[in-house]
C-alpha cells in the first residue's frame, strides 16, 4: 500500500481542513470523500471497522506506520478498486451493490464517504477494540458528521452499536431488528452530531465473512430504497 501517490484521483480534499478540526473526538485519517459525494442526495457514509497492522496473521511495523500516515485510508480504498482480487470485506460490499467492473466500482467510490470506524489501529488479525475504542470512535463520528454531513450511514459489521453511548445521553436511539436473521441480526438507529444533526443508520452484518449478498441487498431495498436506487444504479 502506498499513501504518496495514490493512483486514482476521483476523490476531494476540499474537507481536510475542516475535518483536522473536528471537535468530537481524535480523527487518525482521513475518510475517502467521493468526488461526486458533496453533490449527492442522499449523501451516504460507510463505515468499515477496523484496520490492522498485519502481513499476513502477524504484526508488520512497515504497515503500522503506513496506516499512522493521514491518507492511508484513501490508500486502501484506492487498492480496492484498482485490484483484481480486493479484500473480501470490499469484494463483499461489491457484490452488495452489485459493482463487478472497474467502472462501476470507480462510479461506486465517488458517490459516498468511507473510512473505518475504529481509529486505533490493531496490530493482530484477532485483536479486538476495547470499549474505550468504540467509546472514541462515536465522538469521533459525531463530530466528523457535521464536516461530511451524511444524511445516512451504513454501518460494515453490527459491533459498532457498542459504545454508542459516547454520543451523549438521549443523544441516539438504536434498536436490533428481529424481523430478519441473516447470519445475523441487523441494528438500526440514529445519533446527533456534535451539531446537532440526526443522522439514521443502519448496521449489517460484515461483509468479510458468512455474507449473503442477494438476502441483504432485499433487507436494505425494503429499508433504504432511495440509498440503494442511489449506490446500485
């Protein structure tokens, strides 16, 4: 992975600024910002969970101080749409919204805002965050929300629901719903930014793993019909 010159260039920077002010809590790295993102309606965050620091199963300190540089996320989206065999968490999120050519992936990435909601970087494959993470991570959103300005996020893995409560106290409203078990529970709520801004949001299983793309893309259609209109088209 390589930060300095990242390959694909439909992204914007015009927040950076802004975002190193973000007031809520500490932002590692920069969020890729699609070129088209600002534009959109509705304007849609993704969430990933976490990023690690690892070649193959063990620690890489190369990779740590990659992932410490403020592009680095830009750097991974940029692999994952460039490779032929991407990381089955974005191979997954692919086949959700059915992007199966460089094209469509290119399309994909410049209509939304990604990055992962876990800023501290883990250094194994079976690290997990702590509390606190989660904790700091939902600050961080909180303020981060009113620079991006989602109208909708998409959470990539149900665990981030811990910790909610760093938003503030009556702050946030989630529940898990029952209806539907698809090699998981989904979760679907909203918080304020620091703003003030209620944000929605629904949490689905990783896509990474046990991911069905055909049962989910039908759960988020019935949800979030004009997010999925957007994304898939």
């Amino acid at each position: 992975m390589e930060t300095k010159e990242l390959m694909t260039t439909d992204f914007d920077r015009k927040l950076d600024v802004l975002m190193e002010g973000n007031r809520a809590g500490r932002l590692e790295r920069y969020p890729w910002v699609g070129a088209r993102y600002a534009g959109q309606a509705p304007k849609v965050l993704v969430l990933g969970d976490s990023h690690y620091a690892t070649d193959g199963n063990e620690f890489s300190q190369e990779a740590l101080e990659e992932l410490l540089e403020k592009d680095a996320t830009r750097a991974v989206v940029d692999c994952a749409i460039t490779s032929d065999a991407p990381w089955r968490m974005f191979a997954g999120l692919y086949s959700l919204f059915g992007k199966d050519s460089l094209e469509s992936r290119n399309d994909f990435w410049s209509k939304i805002a990604f990055y992962n909601f876990i800023q501290r970087v883990m250094r194994a494959r079976d690290e997990r965050p702590a509390y606190e993470d989660f904790m700091n991570a939902w600050k961080c959103l909180s303020g981060l929300s009113d620079v991006l300005l989602p109208d909708f996020c998409l959470f990539i893995g149900t665990r981030s629901e811990t910790g909610i409560e760093g938003v503030g106290e009556g702050n946030y409203a989630i529940r898990q719903d029952d209806s539907v078990y698809i090699n998981g529970f989904p979760r679907e709520g909203w918080f304020l930014s620091a703003g003030g801004r209620r944000v929605p949001f629904i949490a689905i299983h990783h896509t990474s793993m046990g991911f069905s793309p055909s049962h989910w893309q039908a759960y988020l259609e019935d949800k979030i019909p004009s997010v999925m209109r957007q994304l898939r088209k």
